[in-house]
C-alpha cells in the first residue's frame, strides 16, 4: 500500500485542480481503489468509506467514494473531480471519524447533518449531491484532504474527543494528554 501517514507534509497541502482526464489522472483513480481494497484487507473491523488523491502523495482535487458504505464486500467506488462544498445545512452532528492517514487514532468530530457539493464525473460530466448523514460527513471529510485538513484539526484540544479500537473492534477513549496533546506525528507544527 502506498496511503502516506500523519505527519507527511503532502497531507497539508492545498491541492491543485483537475483541468481535463488523461491516462494518469485514471491511473491515479485505479491506484486509489485498489489501495483502498487492500487497506481493508489487513483491518477486520474497519471499512475504507472514501480515499482523498493526497493521502497517496497526488496533488490533485480527486476523491473516491464507496459505492456501498453498508457492505465491505461490495468494492466499487465513484471518483469524484474537483469536488466542492456549495452549501452545508443542519444541526451539527458529532459522530465517530477515523482515516487511513490517522492510524490508529479515531474522533468524535461536529459537521453539518447535511451537505451540498459539485463536483465532475471522470467523463467531465458536472454533478451536485445532495447528502446527508454518513455520506455527507464522508465527502466533507474526503474535500479537507483536498485542503490541507485533517479530521484532527477539529478537535485539536478536546480531551474526551480521541478513540482507538480495541481488540475487539471497540472504539475506547485514549488519554489525551499522554497520547494525544504533544504526538508531532498528529500536530508537527507545534512547539
């Protein structure tokens, strides 16, 4: 696998737009699926919901987005070009976040219960999702990789919002301040 890891300065990073579909950008959607499918592969308990283009060291506005987020035997995905948020709406919801990029560390992390976004297809079609609940907090999730953000950022400094799994499968709290509060891995730029 070749998903980069927290504190890889590629993961903070604006990335740069898709202008028109060649034999790389597909190559580079391909290797993203696939890296995607093999990540679960080696995590029993986990599923890989979305990958963002800079978590595999690409510098361009590309996410895929599982097909089916109930089922893990299920392995399509929808890339998505140059996806933006247009508007967001709702309560703000905190729900549990993990990502490949972050082993090892989950959050409970707020977003917008709901999200608009435009994006383009890899046929240079335009679309514009309107998603709510799981599928809303993914794409958000998935367009701040595309920004330089990290589901960590917000939370940065809430002691009770950082989980691990078990060996169960079990989200557990960590303890912020040995684990979480001066790790260079997850914040680099701090003093």
């Amino acid at each position: 696998m070749n998903i980069i890891t927290t504190p890889d300065p590629r993961l903070r990073t604006k990335c740069k737009k898709v202008n028109h579909v060649d034999d790389e950008v597909k190559d580079m959607i391909k290797n993203m699926i696939q890296n995607c499918l093999d990540w679960e592969k080696e995590h029993e308990f986990e599923i890989s919901a979305a990958l963002a283009a800079p978590q595999l060291g690409y510098d361009r506005r590309i996410i895929v987005v599982r097909d089916d987020m109930d089922d893990k035997e299920h392995g399509t995905f929808i890339p998505l070009l140059n996806p933006e948020v247009i508007k967001t709406e709702g309560k703000t919801l905190y729900d549990y976040e993990g990502c490949l990029s972050v082993p090892n560390i989950y959050g409970k992390v707020p977003r917008p219960a709901k999200a608009r976004i435009k994006a383009q297809t890899i046929d240079g079609q335009e679309v514009r999702i309107k998603a709510d609940g799981f599928l809303a907090r993914t794409l958000l999730h998935e367009i701040d990789h595309l920004n330089g953000i990290l589901f960590i950022d917000h939370i940065k400094g809430q002691k009770d919002a950082f989980y691990r799994l078990d060996n169960k499968g079990d989200l557990v709290p960590v303890d912020y301040d040995k684990e979480i509060a001066n790790n260079k891995d997850l914040y680099p730029d701090e003093d």
